[in-house]
C-alpha cells in the first residue's frame, strides 16, 4: 500500500507539536534561537520535514544556568520520586508509542517495526529505572576500629550533558536521561543535528511531565554548531559527565577535553562485530542472526555485524545462502510493510560504503553480492556480503553501512586471534553447539568485547544488561545494571559512636 507520505509526515508532526520551523533550544521554555536554519530531510525521499533555528553560544549559556539550576533542586527530591517521574514519562511515551516510532521512521528511515522497537526500548529503559530509583544500594563496611560504623552511600553527580548520534536518535537518550534523573542529575541533551525533529518530540513529551510533576526543568536540550555548542558543553566544568555516545573521532576528542578537565566521560563509541560460526552450528539459526545482524538499520547500528568468521567446513553453505537472504531482503520504503532494509542517512553514508567497497577490491576482496546504489530517490544501498580476509585494513575500519565481510578459518584459536585483532571491543557472538566452544569464547581468553553472545546476533541487546563495550569503544556503560554508579558520586562515611578516638592501621597521635 502506498501512503500521501507528505499527508502523513505532516500528521506526525502535528501530533507531536512540531512545526515547520522551531527553536533549538529548551531550559524549561523553548529559546527564541535565532541562529541558522537546520533543515531535516527525510532520507527515503529527500524531503524537508520540518527546520530547526540552531541555538548559538549564547543560549548555551541560558540553557547550562537554568540546567545547574534545576540540578540544585532536583536533587533534593527523594529518588523514589524522581522514579515516580520517570514512571509517568514511560507512560507518556507509551501514549506516543506509534507517532513517534513513525517520526523515527520518517527522520533516520527506520523501516516501521524498528522505529517503534526504538519507542519501546525507552519505554523498557524507563520502566527499569523506576526500579532502579529504589535499589540505589550502597555497601557497609565492618570497621577495624571499636565502636564505628562504615558505609558507602551515592549521592546525584550534578548536571550532566548527553550527546547521542542520529541512528538511535531517542533510545540512547533514554538509556543516559532517565537513569541520570532517578540518580538526581538534571541534563543537557545535544541531539545529532541529523535526527532534531525526534529530540524537540521527546523533549517535548518529557517536559510536560515534568511540569505535571511540578518538576524542576531537568530534561534541557540545545541544537546547535559543534564549534559553537558541542565544544562549549564538553569544556564546561559546571558538567561533571559528559556521556557522549557516536564516531570513535568524536568519543576521542570529548574524551581528552573532559580528561583535561579531570571530568568523567561516559563514552559509547564504534563497534565491529564479529560472529563467529562453527562446523556444529545451527545454520537455519546462523543465518537470520546474521542476516539482522548485519543488513537490519542498513548496517547503521554500533552494533551491527560487520566481520564473519566461518569455520571451513560450513563457510561455502552460509555464504550461499547468505547471498540468498541478502538478495532477496525487500530494500525500500521504510514505512512499507515487508519492508526490511531502509535507507542510509544520506548522501555522505552512501558514498562512504561505495568508498570501502573501492577500498575492499583493491584490497583484493570480492564482493559476493549486492554492492550498489539503489536507483531511486533517497540514500538505498543493497546489502553486500563481500569475501575477504581479516589482514585487509578496511576490514578494521567500521564503515556504517550493510557490509559483511565473510572471512573463514581452521580452528577456534585463531578465530578468536583474528576477531580481537582489530582496535574496537562492542559485540560479538558465536554459534555452536557445542559447550565447550562457548564457554571458551566466553572465557577471559575468548572474546575481548563488551558484549559476548552465544546463538544470538550482535545487535538488539536488552536494556537490562550494561551497554557498551572496551578498547576503542571507549569503556562506558549504560542503560541497565550497575550503569547508574557512573551518574552519582559515591561517599564513604565513618561514624564513631564511642568515646575513644582509636586511629586506622594502629597509629598512635596522643595529644
Ligand atoms: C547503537 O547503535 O548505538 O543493541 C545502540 C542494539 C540496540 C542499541 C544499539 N539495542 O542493537
């Protein structure tokens, strides 16, 4: 079926309260930003949905008062209140749930049931840290001294400022915003400019639930140049974390300023999955793993399976019939139903694989099947399997795009070498039946990945586990778990409840 596409952006967006033209700044009001216009395009058709006026330096500075503002009463709320806000936030998200999972498809070309999982996810992500608002535990200690007490205790770390990329445009900062607020921080989102129209919804769902809740404006957001907003936030001390979640360039970059700053970066940085698959594995099961895995979001998640190694004797069969799976995905329209591989984000995404896929021949692989533009309006590659060995330097590059580069080895030893030889550390999996091989890929001597999955893809984790992953990753963690300790600080109390002064490791201070 066919849709008046325009009809039906126009509708998403009017029942998101999004206008044609809007401000890219929020401190609890919407700024009257005057700064250029950012238009964001619909990259399956290349249309203009909606502009956004980017903010300037200036109103950086209003938006990092009134967020240090908002901080200093948000933290006196109990955490199982902040909760009971981001509670009602899952519940206005579910409200939204089809609007915006749409807007997700129509602004970053999500096909549909993607685009709503993204809605979902924050949903879950939300849920969880309701739960979370409660079980902030500290540990107590048993003190060597007589008659004292020891314990640990987190207290909110202070405004924290986000930066998320366009190809999860509103999950990622649900994993940061809302375990920050149940910690007590209030924030500044800095949104990818690819995906602004997203970011004004959520903030806009958001704040009113904060304003219901008579809330401090802790959920603030600015849109805005790099050079003029991005470098401001990362050097502002008043921002004792900068959670940044996009390019390996980038991660390193906000890494180094906050570091000089003697700041706390929480950095989620680019991955190059690899899977490997043994003799023993299920194939029927190997293949959609991998099939999602690598081709679903067209190959824009960080998660996204770029390397295969297969195991000789089942290499010729999988790659068969992966050319197969990848020949026959539907390619289009993301908001078509049997649709599975939209669009990149645009024309620098496309010319970007096209240049691996150069870099891959010359460097003597072979591209199996797919490999090509698709002729159409819009930014629509084919997802390409391409042969190739793990020493080629393009294969260490994460290129984001739908290519999988296939490799095949002898024994799970040197599978395991070759996957951790390259400099990123996010996901990885193995399929086999057999226990043994698992576990050993499992071990402190297999994967060396922040993510290690047995049976199942690389992409599409639960929120409920730590996300993120080592190396040039860049060693942060969100969303579930522990992941709250890196949004507090952590105090540790001693308390003398006798009459004596006795001094740690025996020292003696008579006075
Ligand atoms: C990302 O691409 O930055 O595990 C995040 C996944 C998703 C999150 C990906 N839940 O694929």
């Amino acid at each position: 079926m066919t849709i008046d596409r325009s009809k039906f952006a126009a509708d998403i967006l009017s029942s998101l309260g999004i206008d044609s033209v809007n401000p890219g700044a929020f401190d609890g009001t919407w700024i009257d930003t005057q700064g250029e216009t950012l238009t964001s395009k619909d990259p399956s058709t290349g249309e203009v949905l909606a502009s956004v006026r980017l903010a300037s330096a200036s109103d950086y500075e209003q938006v990092a008062t009134s967020t240090v503002k908002a901080f200093k009463e948000w933290r006196t709320w109990t955490a199982p209140a902040r909760g009971e806000v981001v509670r009602c936030i899952s519940d206005a998200l579910r409200e939204h749930k089809e609007a915006l999972g749409h807007l997700v498809s129509l602004e970053v070309g999500k096909v549909t049931s993607e685009g709503l999982g993204e809605v979902q996810e924050m949903i879950d992500m939300g849920d969880l840290a309701v739960g979370m608002s409660r079980q902030l535990y500290g540990k107590t200690m048993h003190s060597e001294r007589p008659q004292h007490r020891m314990y640990e205790q987190w207290h909110p770390l202070g405004p924290v400022g986000i930066i998320t990329a366009f190809n999860f445009p509103v999950a990622v900062w649900a994993w940061n915003a809302f375990v920050a607020a149940i910690s007590g921080d209030s924030m500044i989102w800095k949104p990818s400019p690819k995906s602004p129209l997203t970011a004004l919804a959520v903030t806009k769902i958001a704040q009113r639930v904060l304003k219901e809740n008579n809330a401090p404006n802790i959920f603030n957001m600015i849109i805005g140049t790099d050079a003029e907003v991005g470098e401001t936030l990362i050097h502002d001390r008043r921002f004792p974390l900068i959670s940044a979640t996009g390019s390996v360039r980038m991660g390193r970059h906000v890494g180094t300023v906050v570091a000089e700053r003697l700041g706390r970066s929480l950095l989620e940085l680019g991955g190059n999955n690899g899977v490997v698959v043994l003799d023993d594995a299920d194939p029927d099961l190997a293949l959609r793993a991998i099939a999602f895995a690598a081709a679903g979001t067209s190959g824009q998640r960080c998660t996204t399976n770029r390397r295969l190694f297969l195991q000789k004797g089942i290499a010729a069969q999988l790659k068969e019939r992966l050319k197969g799976a990848f020949a026959s995905m539907t390619v289009g329209d993301p908001l078509d139903e049997g649709t599975l591989v939209g669009p990149l984000i645009d024309q620098d995404a496309s010319d970007g694989m096209m240049r691996a896929l150069e870099a891959a021949r010359e460097q003597g692989a072979t591209v199996l099947c797919g490999g090509s533009t698709v002729d159409r309006d819009g930014f629509f590659v084919e997802p390409t399997l391409v042969e190739a060995h793990w020493t080629m330097p393009i294969t260490i590059d994460e290129t984001f795009a739908p290519i999988l580069y296939a490799f095949e080895f002898e024994d799970l030893n040197e599978a395991i070498e070759a996957h951790n030889s390259v400099p990123q550390g996010l996901s990885s999996a193995i399929f086999t039946s057999n226990l043994q091989a698992a576990e050993r890929f499992l071990s402190a001597t297999g994967s060396d990945c922040g993510i290690a999955n047995v049976n199942i893809g690389t992409s599409g984790a639960e929120i409920g586990g730590a996300f993120g992953g080592e190396k040039e990753t860049g060693g942060g963690r969100e969303a579930g778990s522990d992941s709250w300790k890196a949004y507090m600080r952590r105090q540790t109390c001693t308390i003398n409840y006798g009459e004596d002064l006795p001094l740690a490791q025996g020292v003696k201070f008579d006075v």
